[in-house]
C-alpha cells in the first residue's frame, strides 16, 4: 500500500544534473554543501537527504518533490526548464507540523488513529511531528501524503496554505 523510500532519488538527480550539464562539483556549490562528494553519495544512494535539501534540490531544478521523491515518477517523465533555479538559502518547514495537524483533524482521526494506520509504534511520534519537534523521514513522509491523499509539495512547502478547499491530491500536485 504504501511507497517505500524512493530507489530512483539519485538516478534523477543525477539525471537532472546531466541534463543541466552541471558538474557534482556545480551541484554542490549551488546547494551550499562542503563538497561534491555529498552529491555522489546522494546519486549512489549511499546517503539519504534532510527534508531541507529535498526542498532545495527541487527548486534548483525546478520540479516538485513529488516528482523528486515518488518511483512512480521517472526520471525521463520529469519536464525539466531551460535553466536551473536557484534553490532557496534555509527552506524552514515550518507549516509540516499544522498541515499534518489540520489534516488529521480534519479527517477526524485522533493521533493515535493516525499512528496505527502509519505503523508507528506510538502515538506520541505523530504529536511530535505537529509540534515540529520532530522531522519525518522520507518514507514516513510518503506514507502520510499516500494516507491523507495529498502532494508532498503540500507538506513541505511553506509557501502552500495549511487549510485548502479540497486537500485531494490533484488539487495539490
């Protein structure tokens, strides 16, 4: 039911960075890491990304996380621009907390309801996520956007309103 950690997150990284005939060395500096190794090990999937520069690498190159993250999504399905963006200095995630809030309230779940049906072991893992004083992984990340039917763009992105008319996934994506 749910979609693991994305085995294709470095193929299209480094698609992207190819098709943008940029260097690791390039990549790195764009996305403020110490050295292009960081790159390497984010394209061999030796090395899983924060949140943070999930964020980052999607707006340097322009696409959603969504596109980034789910294996549903190839790297030749991504539409790319002429151009790389430019990533944002400290993306802040502040909004995951209450979008994760908001939803689950609005589907009446408790939070107990809400870790069981993500096979958390307890509770207090989803209250930590709403107060922000956790971060979820990417798979859990997943596993909640699969749960409530929305974007990862709707969870990570600050810029997206908490409270949405209709929080379906095609609204969202």
């Amino acid at each position: 039911m749910w979609e693991s950690m994305s085995r294709l997150l470095g193929v299209k990284i480094r698609h992207l960075r190819r098709r943008y005939r940029l260097t690791q060395t390039d990549v790195a500096q764009r996305l403020s890491l110490a050295t292009h190794s960081h790159v390497s090990h984010l394209e061999t999937g030796t090395k899983t990304p924060s949140l943070s520069l999930v964020l980052k690498i999607a707006n340097l190159f322009g696409i959603t996380t969504d596109d980034l993250l789910r294996d549903t999504i190839t790297a030749d399905q991504i539409s790319v621009h002429d151009q790389p963006g430019s990533p944002d200095d400290q993306p802040q995630l502040q909004q995951l907390g209450a979008k994760l809030r908001y939803l689950r309230i609005r589907g009446d779940w408790t939070q107990a309801e809400v870790s069981r049906e993500l096979g958390l072991a307890a509770q207090a893992h989803i209250s930590y996520l709403e107060s922000n004083r956790k971060e979820p992984s990417i798979d859990l990340l997943l596993k909640i956007a699969d749960f409530f039917g929305v974007s990862i763009d709707y969870l990570l992105r600050d810029e997206i309103p908490v409270e949405l008319d209709s929080p379906a996934q095609d609204d969202l994506s």
